[in-house]
C-alpha cells in the first residue's frame, strides 16, 4: 500500500514537472467598430486567429475611463476587466513529410505587400519569364514547402513565423487525379423534353463525363490558387487549404480564423455613448494538465457615438395607379440586416412633400421632427413595421421618410421613386379575431382565423428499387451545368465545336421502371387552429379506410395495380367525429400507371402580427412575429404575465408574393388573465379522482375492521431465506437502497423494505451494511434502521458506522459498493431502488461473491439485468406492493386491494379500447388520444 | 413528538395537496409556487450534502486511526478531496480550471474505465441466462439469437427464405421488439404508474411514513 501512495505522488510530481514552459505568440490588436445607427452602446470587437497560434482561449478585456462609468469608481481603482472569454479550436500538431509538402522543384516565389491597419498580403506566383525580373525586384522568396497541417512546435521554433493574408489553395493533380474518373451524378428533369411518353415524371439521374475544361485544369499540373481564380468546384475536388508557405529562411502562416464578438451594454458591463473604452485580448493556453500561461495583444480605444438613424437600404415603393394606393416596403439588407436589431429607431413617418418641392432640402436632416414641419404626416407607425400600405397617392406626389431614434434624431429619406405594379388581390382572412389564450398562466393572447383546411400531395411508387440504366453514349448528348441543367444534342445543326468549354458528355440515364403493382403514399397537413380541435386525418382509397391515430402526416397504399382510383380525406375531430366545412374534405383522382409526385398547393402569402395599447396611435403597435400562409393561429407569447397586463389590440398583415400589402383595423381589446383550471387536463383530472376515491374505499373499510384478502408476492418469502442464509454462514448482509433520492417512490418503498430487513437481521443478530448514494437517503436509512432494531430489542447491535454515505457519482459508488461485496464477503445482497447503468456491475459483481441476491426496481431498463445476475427480482409494482406487503399497517394493506381493482378497471378499459379500434370505432380511444396530445 | 412526527406530516399533507392542486392550475400565481418549492428542494439538498460530507470524513478517519484493512486507500480518498477543494478555491472550476483538469483527466477516466467493464458483465450474465437448461430459457435463447442476428446485417442477408415471403431475420425481431416486449413493457409501466399514484396518495395521508425514518 505504501508503494502505491509513493507511485501517486511521483506521478503527481511529473506531471507538474512535465508542464512546457513556452509561451503562444502574441495575438494581434483587435479591430473594434462602433456599430452604426445605433445608440452609441455597442461595440465590435474582430481580430485574426492564425492557425500555427497555440491557445485555448482568449479573453477580451476592457479598461474603463469617461465620465458616467467613472462615477462609480476612481481611476485609481480602475483596471482591465474580462469581458467575456471565447474558446478557440487548436488544431492538432501534424508531422508532415508527404511529396506534395515539397515545392523545391517548382518556381513558386512568394512576396509580402503591407496593408494599413491589418497584416501584410502575401502574394505567392510561379515565376516566368516574363515576370521573373520584377518579382525578384520586389525581394520575392523562393517556396520551398507548404504545410496542409499545423507542423509540432519544435518545428514551428526553427525560423520566425509572419503572419499574413492569402488564402491559398494547393492543386495536387497527380495524387488526386482518381476524382476525375469518377462518374459524377446529376438530377435534372430533362427528360419530359427528349422523351415525353414515358411512364415516369420527376427528375432524372445523368452519368457524366467530365469536362474538357476540367481535363485541361488538371493538365496545368501543380497550382497555389487563390478562391477567386478558379470556381469553387475544382478548388475543393483538387485542392486543400494551405495553413502555411515555407521558404528557405521564413514561415508565412496564412490559414486563419477570424474571431469575433458583439459587446452590447449590459448592467455588469455597461456602455454608455461618448464615454471612451480600451480594449485588448489575451490568449490563454494551458499545458497539461495544469500549467497556464497568458498573453495580453497591444491595446486600441473606442468613443462609441449615437449615430442618426439610418435609413432602410431597400427602402422601395409599389404603386397602383388603378386604385391610387401606394405599399412601402421597409427593410434592411446586407451588412446593416445583420446589425439592424440595434439600432434605436423608434419610429417611421411618411410626409408627403408640399407640390412644388423638387428636392429634399439636406440641411434639415437631423432636427427635432415636431419643430420642424416637412409637408403633410401621412402615416406613423412604430420601427418595426415591415411594409404600410397608402391610399390616395398620386403617381406625381413625393413622398419620403423620416425616422425618429430614441433621443428625437431624425434622419429624412430621399423621395422615394415609385415602381408601378398591380395590385395583388389579397384578402384578409375570415373570422379573424384575438382574444386571452386559455389554459395559461396569464402571459399568452392567441389570434385565429380562417376555415380547418386539409392538404394532401402523393406519389405513386415502385414498391421496391426498379431503376433502369440506359447508356446514351452513341448520342453524344452533353450537360451544360451553367445553364441550369440543359442538354444539347450533336446532330445536322449543331457541331461538336459549338459545345461549351463547360460542358459534359451524358454517359448513362438512369431513371424508375413501374412495376405491376405500385404503392401510394399519402402525405397530409392539417392547417387548423386551437378552436378547430383537429386530431388527425382519416382517408378512403379505392373503398379501403385508413387512419392515421399517431398523427403521423403520412400513410401507404400497398399493391395497387394499374388503374384510376378515388382518394377521399377528411379531419377527425377530438370528439371524433368529422370536420364538416368543405376545405377539410379533398377528394383526388389518382391515376396508377406511371411514377409521379404531386406537391403542396401551399399559399404564398404571409401574415406579420403586430401588437399594440392604442387603436388610434399606428406607433404603438409593434411587430411580434409572423405566421405562414398555411397557419390558423398565431400565440403572442409576451414571456412574462407582468408584461401581459392591460389592454391591447393587434393588427394582422397579409403580405403576398409580390410585397404587396393588405391590413386589418385594430382587432381587440384583448384582456389578458391566468386561468384557475386547466380543462385540457380534465380528463387526468377525472382519471386521478376515480383513482382516489376508490383507494380511499377500501381504505376506509379496512380502517373499520373489514378484512381483504390480498394476494401474495412471490419474491418476499425470498428475503427471509436470503437473511437466514446470511445468519447461518456468519457473514454479513448489505442492502442498496439505489440511486435514487428521497423523493423517488422505488426509494421511499426500499427503505420500507430496509426496515422489515433490518428488523430481522437484528432478531438474527447479523450484521447489516447500507452503503448510500444519496445523503438525505442516508440519514433516513440511519433512523429505519436504528427503530427496527431498537424495536426488535436489540439496540446495542445497531452500529452507525455500517449505513454511511459514499459518492453521489454513479461510478465511483458502483466501484465502492461491487469492492465492499468482495471484501466483507457478504452472504446477501439486496438491491432496491432506483438503479441505472450500474445494476450490473453490482449484481454480477454480487454473483461472482456467491451471495444470495435479491433485487427490486421499477425502472424497466434494468429489470432485464436483475432478472438475469439475481435469485430472486421484484419486478415494477411488486416493489411498491413489498412494501405495503411487509407493512403490519391494515391502511397499506387496504391500499394494496385498490391498487389490484385499479388495475382490474385499466385491464376493462383495455380490453373495450382495443374491442372497439379493431371494429373501427375510435372515438373511445380518442378519448385518451385527447389527453396525450395536450 | 410533535416537531418529529406531527408537524412533518403536516408539511407533508398540505404540500402534497397543494402540488397536486397546482398541477391542475395554469395561473402564474401556480407557477411561482411551483418554482419556488423546486427552489427549496434544491437547498434543502444542499444541506443534506453536508451531512453526506461528515459521514464520509467519519468513516474514513475511523478506518485510519484503527488502522483497519486497506486503510492507505483512505489516506488517498481524503487526500483527493482535500486537494479538489483547494484546486477549486485557488483556480475556480472554469473549463481549462486545474479543478476540471484533474476531473477530466483522472475521474473521468476511471469513471470510464468502471462503466467499460459492463461489456464484459454483460457477456457473463447473458452466458448464464441463455443456458437452455428448461423450456423457458430455450424460448429465451431463441428470442436472444434472433435478437443479435437482427441487430447486424448479416441476419438480413442470411435470410434466403424472405424471397418466398417469409418474413426475415429482421423483421422478426423487429416484430419481438414491437408487440411481445412492448406489450410486456407496457403492462410494467401501467402497473408502475398505478402503484406510483396510490404511494404518492398513501404518503399525502399520512399512512407511508418510511421517509420519517420509522
């Protein structure tokens, strides 16, 4: 034993000892951007992360000066703080040593070109003739090898490392020259237009060559490529990223990644506009297993600003001169999509220019909108309005924007040019209302609409692969992948010379072959609402009747032979019966004779939902979300019941393909409350009173004296000839009450079990060990085991020392435990409770000691071990009903009796439930179906 | 006696009511009564920790000064607490912490280790249970057998009958898995349910008091 603590210290001391004492490279001063448009309290941080950097982490850190952040701290006290840390991906350390690492033989040379602001570029070129002069002009270095993989340190520390931009692509044409060979497989449907009679419809899959552009790529032999000089097909086929270019005297590492993170104020770091802030990163790099070492960039400052609104770059306008009405389109596209959930606009108001006003006078931008009268206020509506529709606009007046941010700026638009269109017919859906969602806590309103409608789509199928390869070779047919997939033929007409450089040769055709019988498959959606209580859907094919109970979405026609059938769809309603409204019926003509796949007819509309507190005032209202054409519902979940109290309205926009806007006035008030009953769990409930009240029946009676027979359990009379065994070999008995805490049922029954063990072994005098998982577990053991031997008379046999608690990690206690049993040669073991991965490890463990075992568990995954490694397993109910069994309470007993009618009632309604789904009578089982789908 | 016997029953009773009405009440008001009781649990727990740690420093200290069998390894247990209290005091428990490179790199493993030695366990216990030594256990064995070959691919392709439309290797198993366990599953798993709501009613009442320690 002393040998091994000696071993562990040693090894302790090495591995300390072992810790590198290298340090990563400093990283490079981080970019920081004050984001525009907003209200001055956000700031971007960005730096590079070079792949041959070593670190785990970096952490960004803030110095803090300015006048608000200053009050609450003198400069003094000031320091860097962490921002936040972000991990980084290391790549693991490669010895690499293959020919294409090697570039000796090659005139590849490789210059920098320094950049403001940022690393140098690196420029690598194969030298020619004709450039060989004014490259080595420019101080260019011969590449000697390049690295695919980060080199190990020690490689690394041979000659200094420049970081550089350049993300360069080698092109191994000789090793990777098998990928060329390789038939390449397109879907196109192109198939209709050669070859119109055939019984298939869909896409079709071509065998290609590849083509003569691709040939002619791999013949320049090896390249350094940059992205842009080549498509992005060959690049990622033949080429892999360089990590770094190696010359005689310099490693230029150009692979890396570009970290980045968004501070937004917040209270533990807040940023306040025109304060000045100081930023740096440090990167954090562990030696295992314990060594750190750090290492802090140069640091840059930042004054972020509130900036002027900043108006919507796609900003368009769709004017119907028909019915005079003008739709606005508000929305923000590329970098500021990214950025526009920070900015601090309140509101958008359209004005009308006074007539005679040419152009926007640019003077006025920025001023107080109130003071300042522009022209006529049109419309004004909140920030987040998506698009508002005008009326009574004439195809000369001007209009423009002028947004207000949340300290009064204002930034006014350009006139904004009208785009003529027609008008879309979109129409507002009916019985649209909002109203307090039910069965909730108070922080949910619920918008419906419309009619339940039921969508179908099918596909005729082979039922098992029957593809047909056709070779068109002898037709020299070619595929030209930039023009979407189209062929072209070589015939009178066209000549070989005028096929594209691009294009490629069709090897094979290979497309389904029907088969005598086919099979159908359904696929459906339900667009319904709450108030609907759609449950699935029900269809007839061919007069054979098939629903789908699970509310799969979809379901199979088997064996159907050739022909035109009749598919009929209905809803299923909760209650069972059938939706009655026409849009929930479809009835399709399906025709068997060739394979084919149909598509949702699915809405192109959309619905955007905004909520606000005054019908009057369009600024209040704001966006909530949207909901697809397909949608019924929409739930305004307001997050938290304070923030859902008052009054308030919502308005629904339908927005079609097009853009094109349609409204509707202000529905509501809505008042939103908590509820005081669940009624979608009515039947639980229900369920859980009839359970009670039976319970409490017998127990009544046998509380009057009235005796139950009750059922013997098999595995009980075993405990007491596992403790007499135990008793006669003079060895001890252990008991595991699980993993399981005191709140678990299986737990609170096996320390019920524990007493009735303990109470023996103290009326056989055998010593009993209860090693636990859980402390509380623990000290409740102690107490039943110290009453039943304090009750069987034999208090001085009760030691404390044997129920001791020993980890709550399930391996580590597994590992205590299976030891114990080894050690302390115990004669019985007993296992009850809640038990996971570990049962067997116990109860083999237990086995091999020759111990009599005894298990119990309601945890169905590991009833298979315990019925296997044990004598004797209380399985599932029998664990609970041991306890109530063992108990010399009548109560438990009474119990038990209801327990055995409640199961009686559960067999009943299994038997009706399962009676009346094969006589195809489902309203019983949707009963049921009802309460688990809520 | 009141305080160690009336009084938790109570507590018992009236929580027990109290959380059976609130799942059956949506209101906010429910919620915070909800979350607050999974707060208390929650440091109540805690608590009990603390008495885990003094009966675990008890035995092991015991074992030391009586120089009991194998009392080094208690040495080592104490040592290994002793010093993941001060890694984490010192370093904190971040993700590259000492305190979670020593978790990771020694309980880890041997967690690893103790839970890898279930393969051979389960080697064992099925050599032991697939002995056909009665009617039951061959039913056992021939449900086992085609179990495995129905969980690889070879039990596919050995099965030359399906082309005559006798169901495969695969399908039968996937046929014991779906209706004769399941249904055997399924009846454990009522009857758990059912035990599982009258325990819960029996301890509300007052009747179970194992929890009580008596």
């Amino acid at each position: 034993m002393r040998r091994l603590w000696l071993v562990f210290v040693v090894l302790l001391i090495l591995s300390l000892l072992q810790a590198e004492d290298t340090f990563p490279s400093k990283p490079l001063t981080p970019n920081l951007i004050d984001i525009p448009g907003d209200g001055g309290n956000n700031v971007y941080i960005s730096w590079k992360h070079f792949a041959t950097v070593p670190g785990i982490r970096y952490d960004i850190l803030r110095y803090t000066t300015g006048k608000d952040y200053d009050k609450h701290r003198s400069t003094d006290e000031a320091k860097f703080e962490v921002i936040t840390p972000l991990q980084v991906k290391t790549q693991l350390p490669v010895l690499e040593d293959e020919p294409y690492n090697d570039l000796s033989t090659y005139d590849f040379y490789i210059y920098t070109q320094s950049q403001e602001n940022d690393v140098p570029k690196v420029i690598a070129v194969k030298l020619t003739d004709e450039n060989r002069d004014s490259i080595l002009a420019l101080g260019a270095q011969k590449i000697v090898r390049v690295e695919l993989e980060v080199p190990p340190r020690e490689i690394l520390d041979e000659i200094p490392n420049i970081f550089g931009e350049g993300a360069y692509y080698l092109i191994l044409p000789d090793t990777l020259k098998a990928n060329v060979y390789r038939p390449k497989s397109v879907a196109e449907n192109v198939w209709e237009f050669y070859w119109s009679d055939l019984p298939y419809e869909g896409d079709l899959s071509l065998e290609l060559k590849p083509s003569q552009k691709e040939l002619d790529f791999i013949d320049k032999g090896v390249q350094l490529l940059l992205p842009g000089e080549i498509e992005q097909y060959y690049l990622f086929k033949y080429g892999k990223r360089i990590i770094s270019l190696v010359t005689d005297s310099v490693r230029y590492t150009v692979k890396y990644d570009n970290i980045s993170f968004l501070q937004r104020s917040s209270e533990e770091n807040p940023i306040y506009p025109d304060s000045h802030y100081i930023y740096k990163v440090c990167l954090v790099q562990t030696w295992k297993p314990i060594k750190k070492v750090f290492m802090d960039s140069d640091t840059v400052g930042i004054t972020p600003e509130n900036e002027p609104p900043i108006i919507p770059n796609t900003l368009t306008a769709l004017y119907d001169s028909t019915n005079n009405e003008l739709v606005l389109r508000l929305s923000y596209s590329g970098f500021l999509n990214n950025i526009k959930t920070l900015f601090d606009n309140v509101s958008y108001s359209f004005y009308k220019a006074p007539e005679g006003m040419e152009t926007m006078p640019v003077e006025e931008d920025s001023i107080e909108e109130e003071s300042t009268p522009i022209g006529e206020l049109l419309i004004k509506v909140s920030s987040t309005w998506k698009a508002v529709k005008l009326n009574d606009i004439k195809p000369n007046d001007n209009i423009f924007l002028v947004i207000t941010d949340t300290i009064g700026q204002t930034t006014k638009s350009d006139f904004i040019p009208f785009n003529p269109v027609t008008a879309e017919s979109l129409i507002l859906p009916p019985n649209i209302i909002a109203r307090d969602k039910s069965n909730d806590g108070g922080d949910q309103a619920i918008l419906v609409w419309d009619y339940p409608e039921l969508a179908v789509r099918y596909s005729v199928e082979n039922p098992t692969p029957n593809l047909r390869t056709e070779n068109v070779q002898e037709r020299k047919l070619y595929w030209i992948p930039a023009q979407d997939g189209s062929l072209i033929e070589i015939s009178d007409t066209i000549g070989l010379e005028e096929i594209p450089y691009e294009a490629q040769e069709v090897v094979n055709i290979i497309y389904p072959i029907p088969l005598d019988k086919l099979n159908i498959r359904v696929v459906y959606e339900m667009w319904s609402n709450e108030d609907d209580k759609a449950l699935y859907g029900e269809f007839r094919f061919n007069d054979k009747r098939k629903v789908d109970k699970e509310y799969t979405g979809e379901m199979k026609f088997e064996n159907i032979q050739p022909g035109t059938y009749t598919l009929i769809g209905r809803i299923v309603k909760k209650s069972g019966g059938l939706l009655k409204n026409p849009e929930s019926k479809v009835e399709i003509e399906i025709p068997v004779n060739k394979i084919i796949a149909t598509k949702f007819d699915k809405p192109d509309y959309y619905y955007a939902i905004y909520r606000g507190t005054d019908p009057e005032d369009l600024t209040t209202f704001r966006f909530v979300g949207k909901a697809d054409g397909t949608d019924r519902e929409f739930i305004d979940d307001f997050g938290d019941w304070k923030d859902a109290k008052g009054e308030f309205y919502y308005i629904v926009q339908v927005i079609g393909p097009s853009y094109w806007v349609a409204r509707t006035e202000p529905l509501g008030p809505v008042h939103i409350k908590g509820n005081w009953f669940n009624f979608s769990k009515l039947p639980i409930f229900f369920a859980v009173f009839i359970f009670v009240a039976v319970a409490l029946f017998f127990i009544y009676h046998i509380k009057k004296g009235r005796e139950f027979y009750v059922r013997p359990i098999a595995g009980i009379v075993h405990i007491d000839e596992a403790l007499g065994r135990a008793t006669e070999m003079g060895r001890p008995i252990m008991y595991v009450a699980g993993l399981g805490w005191i709140g678990d049922i299986a737990t609170i029954c096996s320390l019920t079990i524990l007493g009735k063990v303990a109470s023996k072994a103290a009326e056989y005098q055998n010593r009993l060990i209860v090693p636990c998982y859980d402390p509380i577990v623990m000290i409740v053991a102690q107490e039943t085991v110290k009453n039943a031997f304090m009750d069987a008379g034999r208090p001085d046999l009760y030691r404390e020392e044997d129920i001791y608690y020993i980890a709550a990690a399930q391996f580590a206690y597994a590992a205590a435990v299976s030891g114990l049993m080894i050690r302390e040669q115990t004669a019985a073991n007993f296992f009850m409770g809640r038990f996971y991965a570990e049962s067997l490890i116990l109860a083999e463990t237990g086995a091999s000691t020759g111990a009599i075992q005894v298990a119990g568990t309601d945890d169905m995954t590991q009833l298979p071990f315990f019925l296997t490694a044990c004598d004797y397993t209380l399985i599932g109910e029998e664990l609970y009903a041991a306890s109530a069994y063992l108990s010399k309470d009548p109560m438990q007993k009474g119990s038990l009796k209801a327990q055995d009618y409640l199961k009686a009632l559960e067999m009943l309604l299994l038997i009706i439930g399962v009676a009346a789904a094969t006589s195809g009578i489902y309203w019983f089982t949707n009963i049921f179906k009802a309460v688990g789908t809520e | 006696m009141f305080w160690k016997k009336q009084l938790p029953l109570i507590i018992v009773f009236m929580m027990g009511l109290i959380m059976t009405v609130q799942y059956f009440i949506p209101h906010h008001v429910s919620k915070w009564v909800y979350v607050n009781y999974v707060d208390w649990a929650i440091v109540i727990a805690i608590f009990g920790a603390f008495l885990g740690y003094f009966s675990f420093l008890r035995v092991h200290i015991t074992r030391i000064r009586k120089k009991t069998s194998n009392w080094v390894f208690s040495i080592i247990t104490l040592a290994s607490l002793l010093i993941m209290i001060v890694f984490a005091l010192i370093d904190g428990k971040g993700s590259d912490s000492l305190f979670q490179n020593m978790f990771l790199y020694t309980s880890a493993a041997i967690n690893a280790t103790v839970f890898s030695l279930l393969a051979f366990y389960i080697s064992s216990a099925s050599y032991r249970a697939f002995r056909a030594h009665s009617a039951q256990a061959v039913a056992l064995l021939l449900a086992a057998v085609i179990m495995m070959l129905g969980r690889v691919p070879i039990g596919d392709k050995i099965s030359f009958w399906s082309a005559w439309g006798i169901p495969s290797i695969n399908t039968v198993s996937q046929w014991i898995l779906n209706s004769p366990n399941m249904a055997a599953k399924r009846a454990i798993a009522l009857g758990v349910g059912l035990g599982s709501l009258l325990m819960t009613l029996k301890i509300i009442l007052g009747i179970e008091r194992t929890y009580l320690g008596n």
